[in-house]
C-alpha cells in the first residue's frame, strides 16, 4: 500500500475553475510545520498557505478515455516552499497539509495512491456571473467553509486590508497551484516531488466578500491569518506527472 501513495501514475483533469486565497502567517510558524529538505517561499517576514476550492471534470489517469473520467470538487490546503533537488534545481511548489472531497469515490482512491490527506466534506457551490460561494456547513468545524467572492474584479481593485503586498503584480508570484507539490515520508526518507502542467493559465484577481475557512483555523489556533491575496482560474486543462522519488 506504501508503494501506491507514490503517486504512481499520471492523472489529468479539465479545471471549470480554480479559486485560491492566501493567507499570510509569519515565516517562522510555517517553518516548523515543514518536513526535512524544504524551506518557507516566504515574502519578507510572511509565508503563505493556499486555499484553493477546485471544481474538476473528467478527473482520469492519463491517456483514459474521457468518459472514464469523475467530476469532483476538490479544496486543499497547502504551504508554499521551496525544495533545491538532487538534480541542483531549486523548485518552488506547495506543501501538502491535507484535502477535502465532496466525493468518498476520491477519499479512498486519493488515499490509496496519494499523501494528500483526503476526507470527506459535503462541498456545496454555485456561481454566476458576478460572484462564486462555496460551503460545507458540518457539525465539525475542521470541514466549516464559507467563502463569497466577487468574480472576477478588474485589477485595479484593491487588495485585501491587511495584505503585505503593495500590488496585485508582488501578490500574483503567490497565486496558487505551483508548479510543484511535495510529499515527504520521514521513515522512508523519501521526498515525492510530483509536477503539474497547465495550459492557458492566467490567474485573475477577485475580491473576497466573505471567508471562512475551518480547516486553517483549526490548523493555527493560536495564530490569526492574513488575507494576502485571491485568484481565479477558469478553463484550464491540468496533469500531473507521475510522482518522482528523491531518498534521503
């Protein structure tokens, strides 16, 4: 079973949209939540966890038929880090801290193949033309989540009140998804570096009306989160290479 959460396969999805808010902690705080090998992406004195609320279609292995595929919704909860490989490259990429899906089917595949942490959450969303809500109102508040934004807003709109960036250009190096997420497995030693490749991948600013994200608060109970920024995509066919192993 150890061997299948090596992310053994590549798997590709279409994205109807994918919206992240980041919220700013100091770096230090981060830090320590961070396995051996990796380091806080950190701007100033801040670091940055992703929010990131998906909605996926045709989610398959890659190469399957299209109608093999499942639709899900997917939110994850990531730090940005930094990783120099054994090959001397420095990638920047996201920290996995755990997953939520409105479906079991991708609780039990996601945790038979991945370490991303799935549980299950009954995530419930709409969106028109000028706003997107998100919710999964459960008895545990781990799986609370209420988030509005307004969809999307020009650039010129500002950025959230205690934002440490100065521009929406600054904000937009911390859009996530990274190219990159890792796994590490201390007892193995083992560092999963798992790649993403997009198309058409232009994150639009969005305002944030309303957020209130359980699972970051019940991370960081004794730590109140900022509000760095929010971004949306949209249309955006989206893989994952097969997982790549570095030992330790």
């Amino acid at each position: 079973m150890k061997v299948l959460k090596k992310h053994p396969f590549a798997v590709e999805a279409f994205f109807d949209f994918s919206l992240v808010l980041a919220y700013a902690f100091p770096k230090e705080i981060l830090q320590e939540r961070l396995p051996a090998h990796l380091t806080v992406d950190n701007f100033g004195e801040y670091g940055f966890v992703a929010a990131a609320m998906v909605r996926t279609r045709h989610l398959r292995p890659k190469g399957f038929p299209r109608f093999l595929g499942r639709n899900f919704f997917l939110t994850g909860y990531r730090i940005f880090t930094k990783y120099h490989d054994q090959r001397g490259k420095r990638l920047r990429g996201l920290y996995i801290l755990g997953s939520h899906t409105d479906k079991h089917t991708m609780k039990v595949a996601g945790n038979i193949f991945t370490h991303y942490h799935y549980v299950h959450s009954p995530i419930q969303w709409k969106r028109d033309k000028s706003t997107l809500e998100v919710w999964s109102e459960t008895a545990e508040p781990i799986k609370k989540l209420q988030v509005k934004a307004l969809w999307p807003t020009e650039e010129t709109a500002p950025l959230p009140v205690h934002s440490p960036f100065e521009s929406w250009k600054e904000a937009r190096r911390f859009a996530g998804p990274l190219p990159f997420t890792f796994t590490y497995q201390e007892e193995a030693k083992q560092m999963t570096i798992i790649e993403g490749v997009r198309q058409h991948w232009q994150p639009q600013p969005v305002q944030i009306e309303k957020a209130q994200i359980g699972f970051i608060e019940a991370e960081f109970p004794d730590t109140t989160p900022l509000l760095a920024n929010s971004f949306v995509v949209q249309q955006v066919p989206y893989w994952w290479k097969k997982g790549r192993i570095e030992q330790y």
